[in-house]
C-alpha cells in the first residue's frame, strides 16, 4: 500500500461516513435515539462508536492521548457526532498530507484500554482503521432497516464510480 493508497482509502472512508450522517439527518429523533439491542444501543450509539474509533486511532497516530471520555459517550446529539468526526477528518486529512512512503513501515506500540501493548506499522493501522469503520457502517445498514429506512450505498466500489462519474 502507497501513501496514494492510503490517502485514497481514507477518502472512500470520509465519503462513507458523510453519506451516513446524510441519511442520519432525516430520522426522528425518536428513530435515531431508539435502542434496537445492538452492540451499541442503535444508531446513535454506533455512530458514535464509530467517531470515538476514528478518533482513538488517530490519536495514536499522533502520538497523543487517548479521548478522555470512551466510546463517543460525551456526544449527546448527531449534529455533536458531525462536529467531532469533521474535526477528525480535518486533522487526519492534515497528519496524511504529510505522510511519507517511509513511515508506512514504522511500528507505533498501541496500548489498548484492556491492557497490554502490541506493535504495528502505521500501513497496519490505516487498514484497520478503515475496516474498523466499514465494519460499523454495515451495522448502521441494518439498524437503518430496523426503523424502515433504505440506508446509503457506501460500498468501495460506488465510491469509484461516483468519483469517475459513473454513478448509478
């Protein structure tokens, strides 16, 4: 993976997750609250999850702090989610600008909530990263479908086509 790669990955991941808060705006408030049982409560839940991930890992990269506050718990409403993940996306859209073809291979010790410590390169990291959030993102799709709305196509490939205007 090239830093091109990289930098083209987190931008299919951004288009991702902007077509889920697109989608996210127009629920009721009683929809997008709604515990459905899922692993994070519901929407909101998830959602959140997935900006506290993006955020974590981030942090990592930059060699900072973890979020004080875990799992997007501090973010009460959708229009805070979006504040956070757009901070997010700006400061990791500054950190790749800067990335080089030799820092993919360098190792940063990652020390989990749950105790221990492990290695892994930054190309590791931005693969997991991405994964992490699409994991989620398929989540949302069936919470969407449990309160009747038609979610966001979010696949890579619809992010190709729309990106070479081919979409569908």
């Amino acid at each position: 993976m090239t830093v091109a790669e990289v930098r083209e990955l987190f931008a299919y991941n951004a288009w991702a997750n902007r077509r889920f808060f697109a989608a996210l705006e127009s629920l009721s408030a009683e929809s997008y609250f709604r515990d459905l049982k899922s692993s994070h409560g519901g929407l909101h839940g998830t959602l959140c999850h997935i900006v506290w991930a993006e955020q974590l890992w981030l942090k990592r990269w930059l060699a900072q702090p973890n979020p004080p506050v875990p799992q997007g718990k501090d973010l009460a409403t959708l229009a805070a989610a979006r504040a956070r993940w757009e901070a997010i996306e700006a400061e990791r859209d500054a950190f790749l600008a800067g990335l080089t073809e030799r820092r993919l291979d360098e190792t940063v010790a990652v020390k989990p909530s749950a105790g221990g410590e492990y290695l892994h390169t930054f190309r590791e990291m931005f693969r997991h990263a991405v994964d992490h959030s699409s994991y989620h993102r398929g989540q949302l799709v069936t919470l969407l479908r449990q309160v009747g709305v038609t979610p966001p196509g979010t696949g890579l490939i619809a992010f190709y086509r729309e990106r070479h205007g081919r979409a569908t």
